[in-house]
C-alpha cells in the first residue's frame, strides 16, 4: 500500500497538508479558504469530495479557517483535541460546523481510519491543548511538526521513524530582533512555546535525523522574519557539519507558502 504526501499551504498565512492511500484521503489542517484549497486538491487531481477527514491542529486560524465551510459543503468530518474544540474562532463556533461532524482525538492514543493509524501528539505552543500528528502504514511514517517553540522529548519521539517529516523552520533569529515586530511579539514568538527557528530545526535533524528519514519539507515560514533562501541554506550548513549528506541520507525542501510544489509518493 503506497502512503502519499503533498503539502497544500505551509506558512504563517495558512496551512494544510495532504496525505493519503489509494482508498483514504484526508488533510492536515485547512487554514486556507474553502475555495483556495480546492483548487490546490486539483492540482493533486483530487476532488474536495474525495477528503474523508480533516485533522486539525489547533485554533489558530491560519490552521482552521477553512474547515467549516469544507466539512459542511462535503460532509467532512473534522478531528480535533477537546480544547482546540472549545477555542475555534466564533465562525467556526458559529454554525459552519455540524455538530455530528465534530470529532475528538486525543493526545498519544491512536485514531484506525480505514487503511492508516493517526497518532496525535503533545507539541509545545501557545494554543490550547495542541498537537501535532503521524500518520502511519504498516511500512511508513509521515509526521507533521510545525508550530511549537522547542522540540520536546515527546515530539521528538513521535518524529523518530519518520520517513516524510513537515517540520518548523519559521523564522531567522537575527531577522526577527531587528524586524518590526512588537516587543512583546518577538518574545512570544521566540519562547519555548512560540515557533521554532531555522538554528532549532537544524540543531533538531543534525542530532536526531535517523536512518529511516527519506524526506524533510521545511514550513511554516514566516513572511516578515525568514525566507525560503535563509532558512534552506542556514539548516543545510547546520546538518552538513555533521557529515549528513542532502539528496544522500535524505532530500530537503522548503515547503510552498501556497500550492502544491511536490509530491511524494512511498
């Protein structure tokens, strides 16, 4: 059974990942309009209508915007912890979503759905009870570990195996200090449960990145505080210090801020 992978949107405007089988679809987040991510499905020659479920990672909107017009339009069930349910923003809240479409998950117990086993996560952010998710065949792991201010021994457990990892690359240290950002702002973003630097994701793979890594997409990118040059080139120069050796132990990209770039099919 082959397990497909393409990231839809991976920024700090909106995200959502595809990953699926020959009989099951589903996304990771829909923080892109209704519209916008069906056009994106096109590109993977997709229909909305073929999406089996939606789970999401959290409340914040560029996660979760598009969910309630997906899930009413194409009777779409939605996954979500308990406390990213009692904290969507009010038009989710507001009757987009049916309540026989809303499900929950729960952080480390597994979720069968059809053909793939769904494993949500812990992941330190400053949202309420987020998390991030590994989806899994009998063969492969593809997990998802965006938004959260420090790599945690348990998303680094959960990450362990991966053979596709979405991982945070969000902003350039030195950018986001001398941008236009708040005060305040810079502080939440740089704390341990804000998001995730390029340093941190290369320290992360430099030191982690196992043998069954086959794939990196760097995401979550922050238009004002990083570009896709500076955060490829600064992980890169990081992992290779260590002997890693791109397109040898793995391949790594920068995920599309909008639209479907690459796909990956195990």
């Amino acid at each position: 059974m082959s397990l497909k992978f393409a990231t839809i949107a991976s920024s700090s405007s909106g995200n959502c990942t595809y990953i699926g089988t020959d009989s099951t679809n589903i996304l990771i987040d829909a923080g892109l309009s209704g519209k916008k991510t069906e056009e994106c499905l096109k590109a993977l020659e997709i229909s909305a209508e073929d999406i089996d479920a939606i789970f999401v990672t959290h409340e914040h909107i560029d996660h979760c915007d598009g969910i309630g017009v997906l899930s009413r339009r194409y009777n779409i069930p939605v996954y979500a912890t308990e406390g990213t349910w009692e904290n969507m923003p009010s038009k989710v809240k507001a009757g987009d979503m049916r309540e026989s479409l809303k499900r929950a998950v729960y952080p480390n117990e597994t979720v069968i759905f059809n053909d793939i086993i769904i494993k949500p996560f812990n992941i330190p952010h400053d949202a309420v009870q987020p998390v991030g998710y590994s989806v899994l065949t009998d063969r492969e792991k593809i997990t998802i570990a965006t938004d959260m201010g420090h790599i945690s021994s348990e998303v680094r457990e959960n990450i362990k195996g991966s053979s596709v990892l979405l991982l945070e690359s969000n902003h350039d240290v030195d950018m986001l200090k001398k941008g236009s950002y708040p005060y305040n702002t810079k502080q939440r973003i740089l704390s341990d449960i804000g998001h995730l630097s390029n340093n941190g994701a290369g320290e992360f793979l430099k030191n982690y990145a196992d043998s069954r890594l086959k794939y990196v997409f760097l995401g979550h990118l922050s238009r004002e505080n990083n570009t896709p040059k500076v955060a490829f080139e600064t992980v890169r120069d990081i992992i290779c210090e260590s002997g890693i050796e791109l397109g040898g132990d793995f391949d790594m990209w920068v995920a599309s801020p909008c639209g479907v770039r690459r796909r990956i099919e195990l």
